[in-house]
C-alpha cells in the first residue's frame, strides 16, 4: 500500500508485524466483547438444577475480542493464503477452476440456506428440484442413470459406490473379497477398498501409462468384486483400452468403478456409463466449480447403473407430477451420512451447470485439454513429460533427470515456484513417476497466464543449473519460509491452552 | 558405512549377534532413504516375531516403512530410547539407534544373512 | 454464462503449437464406441441475470426460517450467525484454496485451523482435536473405527439414544464384517445403564453414547463412562457444541473421544449439509485418530508456523493401512465456528446455552400446562425436549404450520416405539412473545 521505502522502523517499532503467528487468542483484553447473548425475556433457570448437576463449573478458555479484533486478525490470515482468486493454481488431479461467484450467493439464498431437513416436503419443494435438478444432469454427464447426492466428498463416494457393489453382489448370492486398485491409483482408493472389508489387489501400468491389460486379464477371477480405476487417468491419459478392460472386468462377474477425479477432461466428449463402467463417483468440488474451502466442504455424487439404483444408500429426490419428494431404495444399504447430502454445496454445482448448460460442459472440458496440451508443448523440451503422448487436461512431468544433474529435488522446484506467486503442481503424485510434478491448468486460465507459468518453469531449471542452493532454500518471499515438519511431530503441538501462557 | 561384524537382510535390517540374542536395527542406506525419522513403533517385550514378518513401523514426516525381522524368535528387549528421541536412527542408526534384541531360535537362520560386502554389493545391485 | 477466458485468435494459436488441427484431435484417444456422438441434453445456458431469477424463484418456493417460525433440530440448528461469520467465510482467500499442503502461502487457512482445534479441545476439555470432520454422523462412525483400532478389539456397544441417523450410518459402514455392533435401547429418553453393563465384555471396544441424546435430555455420563473403562473399553460421547458454555465438558466423565454435530456454531442450517463433524480425543491415542490435523512448529528463519503434521495415519501415504479413507475435513465450516467461538467468546456462549436451557423449559412447561401435550420422559434436558401428543401427530402439525409454525419433529418418523412424541428445539432467537403465541395456538387445539 505505502509508495515510501522500506527501510525504516526498528526493532522495537518493525516496520510490518508478522502477518500471522499470533494467535486469536492472544488478542484482545479480559474485557473485549464481539457478540452478546440477548437479555433474557423468560424467567431465569437455575442451571444446575435444571441440567441436574451438569452445569459447567469452569467456563472454557475462549479468546476475548471485539469485533475488529476479528476483523483484522482474519484478514491478515486470508493475506497469508493462497486461493484460486490469488494467482494460477496449477494443481494437478484437484481441478482448481475459478469458483463462479454467483454460486456464493445462490447458496446463500435464505430459501436454501435456513431449511431444516425435517421440515414437511412441500415447505422444501424448491430446493428438492434443485437436487432432482443435479441428479438428472449428472446422470446425463456420467452416461450412468441414477444419482445419490449424499456423500459428502469424493472419497466418501468411493465408499458409497464399493458398499453399493458389496451389497449387489451379496444379494445375488455371490460376495467376493477382493478389489483391483491400479498402482496410479489415488490413496483413498487402496484406503476405501480396506474399509469396506475387501482386500486390495494392484494392478501394474503399462509403458503407455494405462492398465497393463494382461496383468489386469491374470488378476481378474471370480472372487473379484470391482475394478477402481481412474478415466482419465491419474497421468493424464485417457485410458485407450478402455472397452477391453471392462470388458474383461464383466466376464468375471465383476463391476467396473470409476473414479471421477478427473471428469473435467471429458464432459460431452465421453461418459464413463458408455465406457462400460457400472459406477462412478464425481467431485462437485473439481468439475462443477464449487470451491475448495482451505479443504472442504466438497461434495461426491455416486452415479449407478439401474442394476445397483436399488443399493444406493437413501434418500433419493424423486419426482412425481409436479410434486418432488424423498425416498429410500428399496434394498437400499442404508444411510451413510446424516440428512440430505451437503446441500450447500449441491446449490453452489447447480448453479455452475444452469449458467453453462450442456454445450458449455464440452466446451469447457475442450478447452480444458487443449490447454494442458499446450503447456505440455511449451514445456517438454525442459521438462520430460512421463508419457510422451497426447493427453488429457493434465500431465505428469518427471524431475528426476534435474535431480540427477543438479540435485534440486521437484520439492525445491515447487519451493521455487511460490516466489514467483504460483502455487505449485501436485507433486510426487502419481508414486509411479519419479520426483512428479502434475500439471491441471484447468480451462479458466488465460494464454498468457500459461505462457508465463511456461516461463517461469524455464527458468527455474535454468537457476537449477547455475544455483542449486538458491533453490534448496527457496521460498524467499513467502509470508513463512520451510517449515519444520519433522518438528511438528516430535514436538506435537496441536491446540493453544491458557496453561502454556501462565507457563 | 556397514560394519563388517554385522549381517544385513534384503529389506535393509541389520542384525548384531551377542550369544544366542540379535540385536536388529536399520541400516545406514535405509536410514538415509527414509530421510528424519520422527517416530519409530515397535512390539513388546515377550512378543514373538517370525523371519519375514513385520515388527513395527519406521516414519519419516511424509513416508512410513514397516520393520521386517530377519530373524525368529522372542522379543527381550525394545529400545525404549526412541519414543523419545526417534532422530537416533539417524545419527547412530547401529549404535543407540538399534531397535530390538531378539533371542533368536535358530541360529542357522542368521549364518544365511548377508555379510557387509555381500550386502554393498545388494545395494549396488539394487541402484 | 462462460468463465473461459481464452479467445478464439489463441485458441487457434494453442492448436497449432500443439501441432493438432483440431481440438476433437486431442480426444482421440477415447475409442469410437465410447465417444458421445450427440450434444449432452441439458438445459441451454443462461445469463447471471436470468440465473439469478432463477434461483430466486427456486428459493422463494422453500418456506425458510425468516418466513416461519421453527420448532425443528434433531441435530441441526437454527442458531444466529453473527455477521462476521460470513465476512470472514467469505473471503476467496479462504474459500478458494485447497487443501494446505503447500504451507508456505496456507498459513491462514492452517492457523485458523489450529485455532479451532484449540477452542474444541477448550470446549470438550480434550486434549487434541482433528481438523475437522463431514458430519457428526461421520465422527461418530471413525470413533468406533477408532476405538477398535486403539483396543484391538471388535465389538463396540451403541446407546439407542443416539441420533438414528448417526446409528445407521455406522451400520452401513461396518456392513462388512468389520466390526460389530450392539445397541442398547433406550429407557426413558436415556441409555439404559444396567444394559450397558450386561453388553459390556472382553471383545468391547468402545461404548458409545450422546448426551444430549437424540432425545434432548442429559445422559448419566459418570456411569457410563466408569462402565465402560472398567470393561477396558473407551468412553466415546457425542456432544453438542453450542451447549458447552453451560454443560460440563465431557472430559470430566473420563471420555476418551468426543465427536459431535459443529453446525450450530456459526453455520447455516442449509438443509441439513453441509455439516461440520468435531472429533477430539486424547494425545496418547493420536496416532490412531482419523483426519487431517494442524500443529505448530517454526520455519527456517524460526518465525512461528503452522503445518499439517502426523500425515503419516492418513490415505495418501498409508494407502490401504489408513486409519480411514477420509481425504477432506471441512474447513470452511471449521473456519465458521472459529470464528463464531471468537465472537461470542465464553461468555457470550454461556449467555446463548442459558437462553437456550431457559426458554426450552419456559416452553416445555406451557406445553405441558396446555393439557394436550405430556412428559415422557424424567431425566433433565438442555434446549431440546421430546412430549407426547395426545392426539394426530401429522393433523396437529399441519395446523400449526398454517399458522406459520413447524411445530417440532415426529419422532414417530424414526421409530415405531416413539410414535405420538414430538422434539422441540429451542434457540437464542425464539423470543418470550413468539413462545406464546405458539402456546397459544396449541391451547385452542
């Protein structure tokens, strides 16, 4: 803000205070007040008496502030943080597409921000058409007819999807026990796989970075419940045997899952239902624009085939005439979550489908893989791509030959990348790629935005080569350098309490 | 780097004999691999462990590498040192950073583990 | 509506550095007969000003708590959200990050995070709490997942008294065989304690109960919780946050685990999600507890920071040995009742739970006085109680809403048992006149 120099202040008066680092607790005085209960207009109670014997002795240590005190502490955390309206957001596999801002007040409509799950079905008919709404068009974009809104993030699709195949299999008198995962595979999935009871089986990548078809063929028998695998892949390519390899998933008697990660690629272009697959999963938070929230809330719709529609966990949106109305089905596996799905979000995806419309989904998926590919274009004789064909709206870069040559580690690279106001790809994801970097530029980006980040990367290398400790000790301009994290756990320290002030 | 007087199995364990007890660490090579380690889980005392099996869990801040016996037997001993100060195995991965002592079963089992050049030459094989 | 920034002029410039001359090229990959020959069939686009309409006349048909006053909770709240909740949420630099794994530019979210897991351990007397979690729903399912892993036993006892919701959704997860479940039914609106004492054995990881129950009333905590260490299980209690101002903390009744339902601080009710499930526990159980957490420690220059730490528990390192597959918390609503807990600070939550406690008694007694409501139930309650209705359940509630009422929630819609029972919430914002007029109402029934 300031035009004049920096270089005054001292240390006792420092010219700026530490964005961050103290905590709201230490804010504020004994006295400070932000928001007061009212005054009370029915006959007081004694607690104690009334809570038989339960009433809080000692009050909790909570911050005492005013409302400025408030104001100015979050802000100066949010101008510590790095979002999507900051700069580029490059992170491979998560989608970080600009969140439209009419998503944000539609969600805040009090029409569908203070209704409570249990009120009457006819007092709700509008948000329950918005949900038949978001059902019916994600069936339409997964190819796959039946959508439960519940799940409240992709993971906990993942689980509602393999419990809805568990309880399929079993009702046709044939449970199995075990799931094939390939290696590229996201974490969540070997970790929904054990949490549902069956045991995971990986399944190697070919050289073309998709399924190796014969391992997959040899692993494939009767007591394989599903196949997870994620289309596009976890490397950014579309997988081509894609028809073969749920083909041979079927012969055994086994169901095709599909993680969604990464339908930002092919909305228009190709649905999962038509590639085979018997369920899916879709983060409303990657493809639909919802926003991240600093780690959620997200949300997992799980789309099905008609065979498992009467597995999904209850209640579905149901329509009849003009009437919406809720309903569990019939051998439903029961709920997996309380109330209706996170419905907050649900509006905010609703919203992102109705301002596009269908022609703007392919448009945006479109969009989406030509520029990722064209990234790739202005990167690759710098930076070695792990699968050197076309791909999908991600790809996955190795930093291993500048290790080698440099011993800059892609950590350092991602280090780096925070000085120059870019946050940096996945990395070290998938694990089958030596030091990775993932790269989504997701299609919200502008030409010059992705030539810059081409640029920047460039030169990253470049310094790698002249100046490999500058990079080990990046970041430089950062609201905090590296972190101790090896400290972080053996000194856990993990809540502020009043003790450790009088301490 | 690797003591001679010491034996080494495939998954990077090393075994100090002292009568019929083995002393079990981890190797130099695997120490550096895993980079700081921050917690080390180990068994109990009278737990018995088999050849090939897990024994506990080695963690660095972003990676976790189970412990596999190299030898069978029963657990006599934990170095109870590491709850504490896990970074041993870092700094003196075959002296204060040992792991476990196991009195071991079959003595047979550790004449068939690797002396120090056998196993240098299993990393070499290995890079 | 478009947010494609990229014109058609660098369109053309994209392609032919790509060296495709098409984009369809790009997609040729997908094999023929899984390509999709045909537009998706979904409504037309729409402009911001016809969208908005849109939404505005989808909301205006939901009779929404400004139009009509409610009775409803059974586990999500109608509380006031002061105005600085939302300023702060709605900062883009909160709501549009990700997941804090670049600490360096995450610091607010990672800070705020920390903070807030400072306040649940203040409210819960715990000693760590997880980032957050779903739902209350949720946390209560990884606590039982939890306890069988700290005990490494298999079986856990549930009081029927717990949210029904939460109990089934337990059993879906553990559907498979992983662990078992016993219920103990309810008697008299609380967990029956001499059958939780008959359920108890040596298998028994965790007895886990709600207080309030799903019932409004207040459990025997003491009991269970010495019950349940005696049988060498851990204590689990769902709590509820907003009335931890004035009931004691469930650390003092020996909980091992607390999870609970965090909407009401500071979250809107949205139709029940999203939510924001609270799990805290103690330290010597750490490294079995599920979810994302948030430490502090110092960078290289020895400046304060925060990091996401213990990482090594969770999916994307462990894989298949996770303590859950859990990837998300909820932060933005964690960043919500950080700040709400900021705002009304202790005294203020204390004033909230007092109004609260007062005027669901104030009403309890009317209804009560009426003649056409009853008590059921004996044991003391907080800002929620169940009465029996001495007639139609759906008739009455009917009536009541076109007089502008939701006048509570059927139990009877939960279980057979409870038919005839209605739930009502009370808040902070339910005024004497509006208590009343309500009262009123029900006495010409």
């Amino acid at each position: 803000m300031s035009t004049f120099s920096n270089a005054g202040g001292s240390a006792e008066v420092p010219m700026h205070e530490p964005l961050t680092g103290t905590l709201i607790f230490e804010r504020g005085a004994a006295e400070s007040r932000c928001v007061e209960a009212p005054p009370l207009d029915v006959p007081a109670v004694s607690l104690d008496a009334v809570l038989g014997g339960r009433a809080r002795s000692v009050p909790p240590a909570l911050p005492h502030v005013t409302e400025v005190d408030i104001a100015r502490h979050y802000e100066h955390l949010a101008s510590a943080n790095f979002g999507v309206d900051s700069g580029f957001y490059p992170l491979g596999s998560c989608t970080m597409k600009y969140n439209p801002k009419i998503d944000e007040q539609a969600c805040r409509l009090p029409g569908f921000a203070r209704i409570h799950p249990y009120q009457p079905e006819e007092t709700v008919q509008g948000a329950l058409e918005l949900m038949w709404g978001l059902q019916e068009a994600l069936a339409e974009v997964a190819g796959l007819p039946v959508v439960t809104l519940q799940p409240a993030a992709g993971a906990h699709g993942e689980l509602t999807a393999l419990l809805t195949i568990r309880a399929y299999h079993t009702a046709n008198g044939d449970p199995r026990a075990k799931v094939l995962v390939p290696d590229s595979a996201h974490g969540t999935n070997p970790a929904t796989v054990a949490m549902c009871g069956y045991q995971v089986v990986q399944i190697p990548s070919d050289e073309r970075g998709g399924v190796d078809l014969e391992a997959l063929r040899a692993a494939l028998d009767t007591d394989v419940a599903a196949l997870m695998l994620t289309n596009p892949n976890t490397v950014g390519l579309f997988d081509e045997n894609i028809l073969a390899i749920t083909e041979a998933v079927h012969a055994v008697g086994a169901l095709a899952y599909c993680d969604g990660a990464n339908l930002n690629a092919i909305m228009g272009k190709s649905r999962p239902g038509d590639m085979g697959f018997d369920a899916m999963h879709i983060n409303l938070h990657k493809t639909f624009a919802t926003p991240h929230g600093g780690g959620g809330p997200g949300a997992g719709p799980v789309a099905v085939t008609e065979p498992l529609a009467s597995y999904l966990p209850g209640p579905l949106v149901a329509r009849d005439g003009e009437m919406f109305t809720l309903s569990t089905p019939e051998h439903s596996i029961g709920r997996v979550r309380s109330f209706l799905g996170n419905f907050g979000v649900l509006v905010r995806a609703y919203t992102y489908i109705r301002a596009v419309g269908g022609e703007g989904l392919r448009e945006i998926s479109e969009q989406a893989v030509l520029s990722a590919n064209y990234l790739k274009a202005l990167l690759e004789d710098a930076w070695p791509v792990a699968y050197d064909r076309t791909c999908m709206h991600e790809f996955v870069m190795s930093g291993g030959p500048l290790r080698k040559a440099t011993g800059v580690r892609t950590l350092d690279v991602a280090k780096r990348l925070l000085d120059y106001g870019i946050h940096p790809p996945t990395v070290y994801f998938p694990l089958i790629v030596e030091e990775a970097l993932m790269v989504e530029p997701t299609e919200t980006e502008g030409k010059a935005t992705l030539d810059r980040f081409a640029a920047v990367l460039r030169l990253i290398a470049e310094e790698a080569q002249a100046d490999p400790d500058l990079l080990h000790g990046a970041p430089y301009t950062t609201p905090v350098r590296r972190l101790d994290e090896a400290a972080a756990v053996k000194n856990a320290d993990l809540a502020w309490r009043p003790e450790d002030v009088e301490a | 780097m690797y003591p001679k007087e010491l034996k080494y199995d495939r998954e990077h364990e090393w075994v100090r004999m002292d009568g019929d007890v083995a002393t079990i660490g981890i190797s130099d090579f695997a120490q550096d691999q895993l980079g700081e380690v921050v917690y080390v889980d180990l068994p109990s005392v009278g737990d018995v462990v088999s050849t090939g099996e897990s024994f506990g869990e080695v963690e660095s801040v972003k990676s976790v590498s189970e412990l596999f016996s190299p030898v069978s037997g029963e657990i006599v001993e934990v170095n109870s040192e590491l709850d504490d100060a896990p970074e041993l195995v870092n700094n003196d991965s075959y002296g204060d950073g040992w792991m476990i002592k196991v009195k071991v079963d079959n003595l047979s089992e550790v004449d068939a583990l690797m002396d120090a050049d056998s196993y240098e030459a299993y990393l070499a094989e290995e890079a | 509506m478009r947010f494609i920034p990229v014109t058609c002029e660098e369109q053309a410039e994209m392609l032919a550095r790509v060296g495709a001359r098409s984009v369809d090229e790009l997609f040729s990959d997908i094999p023929e007969d899984a390509r999709l020959a045909r537009p998706l069939t979904l409504p037309e686009p729409m402009s911001e000003i016809a969208l908005a309409a849109h939404l505005e006349s989808l909301a205006g048909r939901d009779l929404d708590g400004s139009r009509v006053v409610s009775f409803l909770g059974a586990g999500i709240y109608d509380h006031y959200v002061p105005a600085i909740v939302d300023a702060v949420v709605s900062k883009p630099a909160f709501f549009t990050a990700y997941t804090p794994y670049q600490p360096e530019v995450s610091q607010g979210t990672l800070q705020a995070v920390y903070e807030f897991q400072s306040m649940i351990c203040q409210l819960t007397g715990m000693e760590v709490s997880n980032a957050s979690m779903y739902d209350g729903a949720a946390a209560f399912t990884e606590a039982a997942l939890m306890a069988a892993r700290v005990t490494k036993r298999d079986k856990v006892v549930v009081s029927g008294a717990v949210h029904p919701e939460w109990r089934e959704t337990l059993a879906t997860y553990v559907e498979s065989g992983t662990l078992e479940v016993v219920e103990v039914p309810a008697a008299g609106g609380v967990t029956d304690v001499s059958a939780v004492g008959e359920a108890l054995d040596e298998r028994t990881a965790a007895v886990l109960v709600s207080s309030p129950t799903f019932y409004g009333t207040l459990e025997d905590l003491a009991s269970l919780g010495a019950l349940a260490h005696d049988a060498g299980a851990l204590f689990v209690v769902a709590t509820d946050p907003l009335l931890l101002g004035v009931l004691e903390p469930p650390a003092a009744y020996g909980a091992d685990i607390v999870v609970g339902e965090g909407q009401a601080l500071g979250n809107a009710v949205s139709f029940g999600g999203p939510g924001l499930g609270l799990f805290a526990c103690r330290k010597a159980h750490i490294r079995q507890m599920p979810g994302r957490v948030a430490g502090k420690t110092t960078d290289v220059d020895g400046r304060t920071g925060f990091v996401l730490t213990f990482s090594t528990r969770e999916q994307h390192i462990r894989r298949e040995k996770a303590t859950s597959n859990i990837c998300s918390n909820h932060a933005l609503n964690a960043l919500a009742a950080g700040v709400y807990l900021a705002a009304v600070g202790a005294e203020g939550l204390a004033g909230i739970g007092e109004a609260c406690v007062a005027k669901a008694h104030y009403l309890e007694a009317a209804l009560v006085g009426t003649g056409h409501f009853e008590r059921v139930f004996d044991a003391p309650f907080a800002r929620e109680f169940a009465l029996r209705y001495g007639g139609d359940v759906a008739a009455m509630q009917r009536h009541m809403l076109e007089r502008g009422f939701l006048a509570g929630v059927d139990l009877g819609r939960f279980a057979a048992d409870d038919a005839g029972f209605v739930l009502f919430a009370v808040t902070e914002r339910h005024t004497r006149e509006v208590l009343d007029r309500f009262v009123e109402e029900v006495s010409a029934l």
